[in-house]
C-alpha cells in the first residue's frame, strides 16, 4: 500500500474510534430517574389533587413522573403516628428529595435527616427550623403560609358572615405547638369583635365526634378549625361532623369547603404545591436548599359554599358573597 494512501486510511480508522468510544461509554451508563418521597398524613383520595398538582408543577420544569423523575408517597391513613416510619422506610433506598407538607412533617423529616434536601410546605411559623427565612441554611427550605399572621382576618370574614353569632369554638390540636400561639391570636381578634369563642382540644380521631356533640349541647353556632397536620388529614370527618351538628366552619383551606365545609380563607394549597415544584427542580439543577429563601404567600383566596349556607338556613351577606373568589353553588 502506499504510505500516502496507508496514513489516510489509518486516520479515518482512528476518527471512527472517537466517535465509537465515547457513544459506548454512554450507553453502559445511563442517568437514574431523580428520586423524590413524600409522606402525607391522610388517605390517598384526600391527598390525590395535593399530589396531582404537585407533579403538574414538577412537569413545569420538565420533570415527568415514571420518566425522568420517580414520586413516591405513602399515606399514613388519618395514624400520625406512622409518619418517621414510613418516612425510614422510604430512606432505605438513595432519595433525592424529601417533599414534607406541614410543620411536624417538616420536624419529622429534618430529624430523620441532615444531609437529604427537604422541601416543605407549611402554613406555620417555621423559623424553629431553618437559620432564617431569606437564607434557611441546612437542608430545609419550602413555601409556608403563615397561618397564624392570618387568624384576624378569618375572625373578622366570619364575623361578617354570620353576623347574628354570638358564640362560637376554636377547634384546635394542642400537641401542634404553634397552635398555641394561634390560638391566642384569634381569641384576641374575636375579643376586639365582641365575640367568645371557646378552645377545644382534639388529639386523636376517636375525639372529634365527642368534641363537636359536645359544642351543639352548650349552644355554640360556629367554629373555626385551626390548620396543622392533624386536622388537614381528617378535614372530610370534620366537616361531616359540623354539618351533622349543624355548626357553620370556617377553615384555612378550600378543599374543606370543597368538602361541605362552609368558609375558608387562606393561600391556595394546590399552589403551594405546585410551587414546591420549582424548590425541587432548583435542587435537583444543583441549589443547596439552604441558599433558597422560604416563599411566603402574598395572595389570599376566600370561598363560600352556599348549598352548605343553605343546608344550614343561613344568608350569607352579598358583601361578603362579592368579595369571595369562589362561590360554590
């Protein structure tokens, strides 16, 4: 062969070895699916549009459930208790990121562990948590909506919306204790208004149907529940039970009116997860967690369910009904 011809046919032999090598390389290693687990307190049905929005968020952001990202969630079915082991059995395996709803679940997580970024999302102060607000450090930041800063407000659109009440109960889990803070927060504002509202306890789900009999027999007409992990995961039991003693509710989130509850207001909690969505797909483009300050809500939503107005006998007055930004009827 000719040398001119030799090293011409060698360089185009080696060309295609640079080309096959790294193509090689590649293919016997592929990237493995981001992995996020999730624990949530209630039963699948109850968590199923938490969980539907949420991955509509993570599709925002490219992430598809089953391709390139895998959601796992359990559900502790209403039994709290179950929460760290549920959530210790998720860590057996390599996790990405931990989605944590509510402040005890985000406690729950962060003593589980210190190094797996977690995103909350919470409607209680979570500064107990994290270094600070605009900068978390560690591995916990999220989206709060600040229950507690809106327990006034809830106060004074209950007020104006049932404004033959006189006497009223504030339905609240003392082993939250944030709620204890809240709790004086809406005593002080139902004070302002003239209005005595009555404290009471629930703990555990075999309480509440004493709880709400026993709010009917002393004459109480309304109630407000008080937002945390406890009450959101048995939400459908609590409506039923004001309906069936005929007490009007006001809640912190829609999907309770949704349910037959009469009156919410507060942030969007379909939103909030969604937007847990983009925390996610900062950390998995390489954020430290730490480095992404806690969104707090600057939008309020309120909703009315008026078949449960009417199932109750009440008007609702058209100044409250023309400032409500969904009106089920």
């Amino acid at each position: 062969m000719h040398a001119t011809t030799f090293i011409a046919v060698l360089i185009v032999l080696l060309a295609g070895a640079v080309i096959v090598v790294p193509l090689a390389s590649e293919a016997q290693q592929p990237t493995r699916p981001a992995r996020v687990v999730w624990v949530q307190g209630g039963t699948p049905e109850l968590g199923r549009a938490n969980a539907e929005a949420f991955r509509a968020g993570l599709k925002d952001y490219g992430h598809v459930d089953g391709q390139n990202i895998i959601l796992e969630i359990r559900y502790a079915e209403g039994r709290l208790e179950r929460i760290p082991q549920l959530l210790s059995e998720l860590l057996q395996q390599k996790v990405d990121v931990i989605l944590a709803g509510g402040y005890q679940n985000m406690l729950v997580a962060r003593n589980a562990t210190s190094t797996i970024p977690i995103v909350g999302v919470a409607c209680d102060p979570v500064e107990a948590l994290v270094a600070s607000i605009a900068r978390p450090g560690g591995n916990v930041t999220g989206v709060t909506c600040v229950s507690s800063e809106l327990a006034m407000k809830r106060v004074q659109l209950f007020h104006e919306a049932l404004p033959g009440l006189s006497k009223g109960a504030v339905l609240y889990n003392p082993g939250d204790p944030n709620k204890a803070i809240e709790l004086k927060d809406t005593e002080a504002a139902a004070r302002a208004l003239g209005l005595t509202l009555k404290p009471v306890e629930v703990r555990r789900p075999d309480e509440l149907e004493a709880a709400f009999a026993a709010m009917r027999r002393e004459g109480i007409q309304a109630v407000i529940t008080l937002m945390d992990l406890f009450t959101y995961s048995h939400r459908q039991r609590i409506v039923e039970l004001a309906r069936k003693e005929r007490l009007a509710g006001m809640y912190g989130f829609s999907d309770f009116v949704e349910g037959g509850g009469l009156l919410s207001y507060g942030t969007n909690i379909l939103g909030m997860f969604r937007r847990a969505a983009f925390y996610v797909d900062r950390i998995l483009k390489g954020t430290k967690p730490g480095d992404l300050p806690i969104e707090q809500p600057t939008q309020f939503e309120l909703v009315i369910n008026l078949k449960t107005a009417k199932a109750l006998r009440l008007t609702i007055p058209p100044t409250v009904l023309q400032r409500a930004d969904q009106v089920i009827e």
